[in-house]
C-alpha cells in the first residue's frame, strides 16, 4: 500500500518513492468530476481546470508556464468522470520553485475577467469540436446511452455554449472554494521523494481551508442510440457494460483479451474480419458505484456490418474456452514488458494514480500490476461473468 501522511487540516499525503527515478512527479486530485456538475453549467469543471493555468495573485499566465517548463518541469491538468487534477514532474533541484507556483494556483480567489473571456471561447471550440468528429461523439454518446439524461449520463453530450459562457469570474471563484478543500482532495508525491519535498508540501498545502460542498450525482437509464452525422460511408460502433469491479480488475479484462496486435480481439475483428482498425474493449468510463466497459470500434466500412455480430461472438467465446488458457498464460509475458518498461516513467506513473485515489484505491503501482500478472485463468473467467450488457450506440452516415 502506498505510505500515508495526514496533514494537520485533515489531506491525506501519500508518498510513492522509486529510488532509481531522476525526477519527482507531484499530484493534488480534487473528487470532483463531470457527474457533479449542476444542469446549466456542463463544463465548469473543465473550464475552472484552464483558468488554474491563468494569473493569479503572484503569477502570471506565462510565468506559470516559463516557470515550470524553464525550471525544467511539465505541469498538466486532467477533468475526467469524477476527478479533477493536476499534475507537475520536475528535476528534483526545481522542486521547491515548481510546488510554489503549484501552491499559488490553489489558493488563488480570485481570476482575471479578460482571461476568463478567453478560456470560455476555447472550452467552448473544444465542446463543440467534439460533436463535430464521429470518433469524440462515439465517446459522448457511450455513457448517454447507460445512463440517459442524467448527471451519469450527460458527462460529454448534451452541453450547450451558454453553460459556460454565462460563468461570472465570482461563479467560478465559488465553485473553486466549495470543492477544492482539504476534506475533497489528496496529494501525491512519486519518484525521488525526499524529506524536505514532503515538509515543503505538508508547509503549503496544511493552509488550505473549507468544507465541500458538491451534489449528490442522479443515474439515470438510458437506450440503444443510432445518431447520423458526417462519416464518410463508415460506421462507429460501441456495445457498452456495466461492471462493479475494481480499476485493475477491468485492466485485466482488457490487458489479458485486447491488448497488441497478438490479441483475440485484433486477430478476430482487424485481422480476420478487417471491421476497423481503431478499436478497444477496455473500461471507458469510472463511477464511484460501477464502470462502463465497452467494445468500441471507431470506424469501418458499412458492408462490414453483415460480419459484426458474428465478430463479437467469436470473440467473446474465444476468450473463455478452456483452449484459450495457455495463450492467456503467455500474455503474461507482454503485461510484464509493459509494466516494467513504464513504471520508472515518474509523469504517467503519477497521472496513474488520479483513477485509483478518486476511488479510494491505495495500491502503489507495482502492487497494481503484480495484482493483474498473478491472476489466474478461472478467476479471468469469473471477471468476464461480471460484465452486463446495457446498450449500443451505432453512428452511421447521413
């Protein structure tokens, strides 16, 4: 488990050292995400995770940037399902000058209105950019159609440009103190972790203040949906899932049946079918109570269609005959290259953990991947058993 440290206002710090590492990442996630958001303001979350980029009250927006990137550091920001967070990964000499431009976007109250103007134009191009491609309206229609119109459903459909271009700076700035509070968020420092990282952190960080105030997310019941839109004679296609499984549960499903060109799922659907090229059956979306896990192909022509049904079936028994257990054993051998070619990677082993921690999962990294590298074929066999089929969602040509 990772180690963990509670500063004085009640943050939970956690430490995931890698002595061998030559940065230092540090995460704050905030448990707030796209199901929280009221009706008429789809995208705040997202719109107040670009304006924690702009000047606050000791840093310009281009001192934000030239600080950590100059300081020899990367800083990013991440609004998914049900967290929002931000990530920096630095060399270890610029820790301290990166944390205190981290530390001045978190206690800023106030932003400017010119910036603000600006930011709503870009969160808006990006929303509606969406709409505009068959691949992103694929992703937004996957969980409209689990969970129709309601918060668990409406994380990227269904928004509308005023929702964000009526936000008032003094809106946002509410927004920002009613959820980022110590009892809503956590921090993380990965990599070369050193002492005087931790107390600059637990210095900052124990100065944060308030209570959360945030709804209670509405699940609804959503249906099969066909949308028409531009495709150049393809079809986009997902049949998607509800699963209560843990996240390396369902990385499992995914790792051990559709991950790399040797997989059943791209020998069966791109090399013997030929239906897509882009595709996936992977976790799609997390929720505090269950996932949506779907298979998802982003693109095919539509004569391909007679074969789909056939293709998925093929699939699907595939993985769970008895012949199917020594390929499961071998692919044991690519989760292993993957998993220790990545995990000294200190940025994506740091944005690792935003899925984990929001849902209350403590396991460090390499406790994560030894959990999927240990499973066994039966108990493979009893995860796919859990996967309920909800719905589809078909875009075709207009």
């Amino acid at each position: 488990m990772l180690k963990k440290l509670i500063l004085d206002n009640g943050i939970p710090l956690y430490l995931d050292p890698v002595p061998e590492a030559e940065t230092v990442g540090f995460l704050v996630l905030v448990k707030t995400g796209l199901i929280h958001e009221p009706n008429n303001r789809r995208e705040i979350c997202h719109l107040l995770e670009h304006m924690m980029f702009r000047s606050n009250e000791k840093y310009t927006s281009k001192e934000i940037a030239m600080g950590i990137e100059l300081s020899g550091g990367y800083l990013n920001g991440y609004t998914d399902t049900i967290y929002t967070g931000f990530v920096f990964e630095c060399i270890p000499k610029s820790f301290s000058k990166c944390l205190d431009i981290f530390w001045s976007m978190f206690e800023n109250k106030k932003f400017r209105e010119d910036e603000l103007e600006l930011e709503k134009r870009i969160v808006v191009t990006e929303m509606e950019r969406r709409y505009n491609n068959p691949d992103t309206m694929l992703n937004a229609l996957i969980p409209y159609s689990v969970y129709g119109e309601s918060d668990y459903g409406l994380i990227d459909y269904g928004h509308k440009r005023e929702h964000i271009l009526e936000v008032a700076p003094e809106e946002l700035a509410e927004w920002k103190e009613r959820n980022y509070t110590p009892d809503n968020i956590c921090l993380l420092i990965c990599g070369k972790v050193k002492e005087e990282f931790i107390k600059e952190v637990e210095d900052l960080f124990s100065n944060l203040e308030g209570k959360c105030k945030k709804k209670e997310p509405e699940k609804g019941k959503g249906k099969d949906i066909c949308h028409e839109m531009e495709t150049r004679n393809q079809i986009y296609f997902a049949l998607n899932y509800t699963v209560n499984l843990k996240p390396f549960e369902c990385d499992a499903i995914e790792f051990y049946s559709s991950w790399g060109m040797s997989s059943p799922f791209f020998q069966i659907f791109r090399e013997k079918k030929g239906i897509g090229y882009k595709l996936f059956f992977a976790p799609a979306f997390y929720y505090p109570d269950e996932v949506i896990f779907s298979l998802a192909i982003f693109g095919f022509e539509k004569e391909k269609k007679k074969f789909l049904q056939e293709a998925i079936n093929e699939f699907l028994s595939y993985i769970r005959k008895p012949e199917y257990k020594d390929e499961f054993r071998k692919r044991k051998n690519l989760i292993e290259y993957w998993y220790k070619k990545e995990r000294t990677k200190i940025l994506d082993r740091t944005v690792f953990y935003l899925e984990n921690l929001s849902l209350g999962i403590e396991l460090t990294y390499d406790e994560y991947y030894q959990k999927i590298l240990s499973l066994d074929f039966d108990k493979f066999l009893a995860l796919l058993d859990n996967l309920k089929e909800k719905s589809k969602v078909e875009i075709y040509g207009e």
